[in-house]
C-alpha cells in the first residue's frame, strides 16, 4: 500500500530537511553548552553537510565591503585567514 511518501517525494524532501535541522541543532547546542565537546569531535559527515550550506550564507552576512574582499582573498589562498572579517549572526 503506497504511502503519502512514496506519492509526493516532496513530502520526503521536507523529512530529510528536519531531520538536517535536527542535527544541526543538537551539534551546535552540545559545542554552546561549554561542556568540553568542540568542532574537533564534529561528526565527519556533519561538517560535509553544514560546511558548503554555512559557506553558501556568507555573502550576505559579511557587513562590510572590505570584508567580502579579505574573505574572498582567503578563500582563493593570496591571504591568511582574516581575523576582522565580520559575520552577521545566521
């Protein structure tokens, strides 16, 4: 007997986001709470799926032009990491 799933894909699109969101949420939270657990025992897979999604929102949290170009010098490797670059919250 098919499912509302198996009918409309998206429906399952909308679970895998929740469940995307849900594990955000617990790995960022557990680093939060200060209780020794830091980005270093981020699950591998974790950071595969947040790191291209968090990249993706930098362009439009960088609150200076300045820091659009230092970060775009970082990432293209003719700069060190720029230390006064400044991020919106997201």
């Amino acid at each position: 007997m098919p499912t509302d799933l198996d009918t409309n894909p998206e429906h399952a699109i909308g679970l895998c986001r929740t469940a995307h969101a849900r594990l955000e949420e617990v790995e960022m939270h557990h680093l939060d709470l200060g209780l020794g657990y830091q980005p270093a025992d981020w699950p591998d897979d974790y950071v595969a799926w947040a790191l291209p999604r968090l990249l993706a929102t930098v362009p439009s949290r960088l609150r200076r032009d300045e820091d659009a170009r230092a970060f775009v010098a970082w990432l293209s490797g003719r700069e060190p990491v720029p230390a006064a670059v400044q991020l919106e919250p997201w």
